[in-house]
C-alpha cells in the first residue's frame, strides 16, 4: 500500500525521495499523485482518533502542508507516509487534549480478536455501539492511538512504534495495556478504573 511500506526499504524511500523532489520542482501534477496516494489512508487515521470526518480532513491537509513546505529539504529516512502519519498523529492529540474523544469502532473485532467467543468479540458482533463507544472514550490518549494504529492503519510494528515515538518494546507494552484496559471494560471487569475511582 502506498506510503505504508517496510520504512526501512531502501527502494521505497528512494522512490519517495524522487517523488518530493519533482514536487520541490514543481513538477505538474506531482503533489497531487502524492495526495492521491497518501490522504486516503491518512484521513481514515485521523478520522479514527477523531471521530470527526471534517476535523479529520483539517489534520490531513495541515500534515500535507508541513510536508509541502519540507519539499526543497527532505531528507529521507523513512517513508512519506511514516512522516505524515507522525505529523497528523501529533496534531490530532493536540485536538483530543481540547476535547472529549471518540473513535470510530467500525472493524472493531480485529482489535478484539482472540482465539475464542469472549464476551468482548460478542459485544462486538452485535454491533452494540454505544458500550464499546463508552468504553473506548474511557481509555486514554496513547491507548486510543495505539488501537487504531494496530488494528485500522495496517501498519508494520516498527512503523507505528516510530509514528508514536516510542520504541517498538514500549510500543508492545502499550498496545498490550490497552488490549487489557478495552476488554476489561468490556466485560465489567475494569480493576484499574475502580481503583482510580476510589482515588477521588
């Protein structure tokens, strides 16, 4: 998929890297192939940490512009995609940190999955919106994040380790806490949420 390759492979980012030169050279119709590549997968991220398809679009097209401005400049060590992804992974942030956040539970059985009929992977059959919704809108910022870039980027380990920057072992923590925290929740069974209810 386009711009969500092995960040690592050379021939990707050197593809990469022609492509932002002919954009820093105004090359005809460049920037727009880039867009048509990369803003699809992108607003379907943002939409995903947003929940909010016109905010979502805002984020993409103010990454794309950082991007446009780093034309002349780009120096490759991952691919565009990675890039844009960490630029509108920090914008998006930004935005839930001056609001209560949502995130869109479609495809939500792939981050439930498991070997057996659980009682999350049944909540999710049934499609009951407004319990995973509530559930979801009670994990936190880096969790939310960590769900979606596993489970509706199709992005490598190591890719969205880097978007979120933080090592992929940390990377592996977090996604693990949060798969925990979601199905806990789920199932009525939140410890962690009743201790800090006790707290206050």
């Amino acid at each position: 998929m386009a711009g969500l390759d092995d960040p690592h492979d050379g021939d990707a980012i050197r593809a990469d890297h022609a492509l932002m030169r002919a954009v820093a050279d105004g090359e005809d119709g460049a920037f727009a192939r880039l867009i048509a590549a990369e803003a699809p997968k992108l607003t379907r991220f943002a939409a995903s940490i947003l929940s909010d398809l016109s905010e979502a679009e805002e984020v993409v097209q103010e990454a794309l512009l950082r991007l446009w401005k780093q034309a002349e400049s780009w120096e490759p060590q991952a691919r565009i995609g990675t890039f844009l992804h960490q630029v509108a992974y920090r914008i998006a942030i930004d935005r839930l940190r001056r609001r209560r956040p949502h995130v869109d539970i479609d495809g939500l059985d792939d981050v439930l999955e498991d070997d057996g009929p659980t009682p999350e992977r049944q909540l999710a059959q049934k499609d009951d919106g407004r319990v995973v919704q509530a559930a979801l809108d009670k994990l936190s910022e880096r969790q939310r994040a960590v769900i979606v870039l596993a489970h509706f980027q199709e992005l490598g380990q190591a890719e969205a380790a880097d978007i979120m920057g933080i090592g992929e072992h940390a990377y592996e923590s977090l996604l693990a806490r949060a798969r925990r925290r979601l199905r806990a929740l789920l199932t009525g069974r939140d410890v962690e949420g009743q201790r800090e209810g006790r707290r206050t």
